[in-house]
C-alpha cells in the first residue's frame, strides 16, 4: 500500500522547528519523504540527513551514491510536456521542514488518464485548462490529455490524491506546458510562470509570489513571469531578504481575457526554438506562431532560410550564370534566398529610399551567412512604369559591363507590382529571369516555409519558351 500524504502526514514527518531537528530526525524525516525529499525539505534537512547517514554507513563511494538522491533538487525536468507548478507552504509555523515554496513537477501525456496519486485538486484543475484551450480551439477536441508525474513512478509509493491545496496558481503553467506538449515542443527549464486564471477576467492574482520566485531562482530559473501587478511585490520579498537575485521578473499581460492570449509572451520565451534536428514541419509551425516579427525573421533566417537554399538549389540547372538583379523589398530574406539560389559572383540590389536603411542590413546579413558575393547597390528614383524601366535598364547595362546577358538572372519575386513589371521589361534579351512563389499563412501574412515554388525562364523577345 502507498504512503497516504495528507495534511496530518506532513505534519507528523515534517512538523517542528527547523534548527531544532537532530541528524538522526533529518534522517528519518528524509526516509519517510522519500521521492518528494529533494523536492519538498529544506536543504538544511537533506544536509543533516546526508551527514547522518555518512555516520551511520561509512563515508564511501557506494554511501555516496545511495543517499546521493538527497541532494537538493536543482534541475527540473524538461521533457515535451513537462511544467513546474509552484506551490507555497501555507503552514509554515506547523510544517517548518518544508521549504516555503516548491516545485511540483508533473507532464502531460496524451491518451492518458490523470495519474491516481496526483492530488485531486490539481487533476481537476488540469480538466479545466484542457477544456478551455478545446473552447478556444488551441489543441485537438478529440485528443485526451492526461497529467502525470514527471518521471514514471515517480510516486508510485505515495498517494497524494488527499491533499487539500490550493491549485489555481497553477493555472499559466498547466496550459503552457499543455500547449507545448500539443506543439510537440520544449520547454525552457529557465522559463516558469505562476498565475491563476479567471474566464472573462484573464489573469489573476496569486498568494506567495516572494517565496515562490525564492525558489524558482534556487532552481536555476533566469526569468519568471507573474501575474499584472505583482511583479514588485516579487523584488520587495528579495530586497526583505536581503538577497541578490539574477532573476528577471515579468509580468503577464492584463489586456487579453483568453487563455492563449494571456500566455503568449511567457509561451514565446518558454518553447525552446527547433533547430535542424527537428523535422520540416516542428520548424514550419514555430515560425508561424513565434509573436514577434523581428524575432521570427531571426528564426527563418537561421533555422529555415539554410534548408530551402539546400531544396531548391537543384531546381535551378547549370546555367553557368555569375550574375543576380534583385528588387530590395520588405519581404521575408528575398535577397538571401536568391543569392543562396544562383550562387552568383556579383548581384546587383535595386532599392528605393524607403528602403535604403533594409539595403544595408542586407549587405551585413549576408556577410555573417558567408555567402560570398560582390554586391552593388543602386538606389533607383522613379515611381512610374515608363520611368522604372528606363532607369533599370540603364542600371543593368551598367552593372552587366561586358558580362553577356546568358550569365545573367532577374529575380522578379521581390518588389512592388509595378516595379516587378517594370523590372521584367528592362531584363536585357538572352537572360534569364525567376519567381518564387509561396503560400502566405492567413493570421501572420508570413510565407509558409518549405512551400516555395521556383519558376525561371529564358527572355527572348519577352516571350516564356
């Protein structure tokens, strides 16, 4: 039979004052905490514990690593599904060998039931945020989601079920670490939240926020978001304390009354970018809901741009071409994906004064992607397509030099319509011209990666053959 862990329980084996607890009491309370010892005792407990059972067995190496378990928790889990809910010590006076506030790590595990042992209020609390989410369409209706203990038999010998806490707190964290594990992503093990969550409010209050960022930071944790307002209340706790803290605090947004909304700047740091180890796919959908736009254009550019290079290089064949004329636009690394493309010795960037400033971001970025190219920019004035025309024509005459058009390619993706046009017209006879073409994602307007479409032909008489 497991161990039933109650409120009378706890303060049975943990009750007492802390300096007052012998080694052989830190040794029995220790053992009778068993898997929840590292995670629930103050260190000082786990200390004397350790200390005690060096006496009782010999200070050597198989001692060492049979009580090395007592060591305090300093490391969570950090596995597809896995979240760290924070809960505070409410009877600090009665059950003084417990920290003031801990970690209680748990996962979601689809298609499985809620774990038996997990306390029914934090199971019941997990039915809640699953069914929000499915109300607000953010994870599979039809998918079950269970909560379970971090690691698999984990308290396979104690039954927590009884414990009468209060949960709400948990809330943020639930379903963030839901999201993820519906995601298929990671979270980061420096990334926790606290916050409960009303519906049509947002989000809440919670009690304890002091000794609950105490022990996010003594967990290794660099950045805690809490609920709107309670972010000073956090950093008077500490300077109380008189305690130096690399922690950043931050706080939830108050505006948004659904739940993903709430949680999308603590999502954004929490979910660990997909690298390339992780399939087309993972990286596709991580881009497309990453909130930040500059932050998005540094993921497509470092974890995406390489690979649609690699897939579409062959599309291109031997043209022998040394030459790239590009539109400098807005667009999402247009510049980057052609000169990756054709490989040319020399590209020539045609670019407004709107976006001169974007013109010279370019000419760095693609140093630090080493493609090696000599690049010349031209800034071009006119606004009509007789003038345009004119103007690049003159441009491309000039940068081609006696360069014969067949080693040329005009890149028309990239530009306003009437600069595209006009562009095509001014291609000299003989070259050769491109599109990509991609879908773009409706909520973002951002192309969806790996869809690109390159579609180049020959100019002869403007004519496609």
């Amino acid at each position: 039979m497991p161990h039933r862990v109650t409120d009378e329980w706890l303060e049975q084996i943990c009750g007492g004052r802390l300096e007052e607890v012998s080694e052989p009491r830190a040794y029995w309370v220790a053992q009778q905490m068993g898997p929840l010892a590292p995670w629930w005792l103050r260190p000082e407990v786990l200390q004397k514990a350790r200390s005690y059972a060096f006496w009782l067995h010999g200070q050597t190496e198989e001692t060492r690593k049979k009580f090395s378990y007592w060591e305090p928790a300093r490391q969570p889990p950090q596995e597809s599904g896995c979240c760290w809910p924070l809960v505070v010590n409410r009877r600090p006076e009665q059950l003084g060998l417990l920290l003031p506030a801990f970690v209680f790590p748990v996962r979601w595990v689809k298609d499985q039931p809620h774990d038996k042992h997990l306390p029914t209020g934090l199971c019941e609390l997990a039915d809640r945020v699953t069914c929000q989410l499915r109300r607000e369409k953010e994870i599979d209706a039809k998918a079950e989601w269970g909560l379970r203990p971090f690691r698999e038999g984990w308290l396979q010998e104690y039954d927590l079920s009884a414990l009468d806490w209060e949960w709400e707190s948990a809330w943020a964290v639930l379903a963030a670490g839901l999201l993820l594990a519906h995601w298929e992503g990671s979270p980061d093990p420096t990334v926790w939240a606290t916050g409960a969550y009303r519906v049509g409010q947002g989000i809440c209050e919670v009690e304890g926020i002091g000794p609950k960022a105490l022990a996010a930071w003594q967990m290794g944790v660099k950045m805690l978001f809490v609920p709107p307002g309670q972010e000073e209340e956090a950093h008077q706790f500490f300077s109380q304390e008189r305690i130096q803290a690399n922690l950043e605090i931050l706080s939830l947004p108050s505006g948004p009354v659904e739940l993903r909304k709430c949680l999308e700047p603590y999502l954004a740091r929490l979910e660990v970018p997909p690298g390339l180890d992780a399939t087309p796919e993972r990286r596709k959908e991580y881009f497309l809901r990453i909130p930040d736009d500059e932050t998005a254009r540094r993921y497509y550019r470092e974890w995406i741009l390489p690979e649609v290079r690699k897939q579409k290089a062959p599309d291109l064949p031997e043209l022998k071409l040394t030459c790239l004329v590009i539109i400098v636009s807005q667009s999402y690394d247009l510049v980057e994906l052609a000169v990756g493309l054709v490989q040319p010795q020399r590209s020539l960037l045609l670019f407004n004064e709107e976006m001169k400033q974007e013109c010279q971001s370019i000419l760095t970025r693609l140093k630090e992607m080493g493609l090696e190219c000599a690049c010349v920019p031209r800034q071009f004035m006119n606004e009509k397509h007789g003038d345009l025309v004119q103007e690049f024509r003159q441009a491309i005459s000039e940068f081609l030099g006696q360069t014969p058009p067949e080693q040329l390619i005009v890149d028309l993706t990239a530009g306003q319509k009437i600069m595209s046009l006009a562009l095509y017209d001014a291609a000299p006879e003989g070259c050769f011209v491109m599109c990509c073409q991609t879908r773009m994602a409706k909520n973002s307007r951002r192309p969806v990666p790996f869809e690109e479409k390159i579609d180049y032909w020959k100019v002869a008489r403007h004519r496609k053959i």
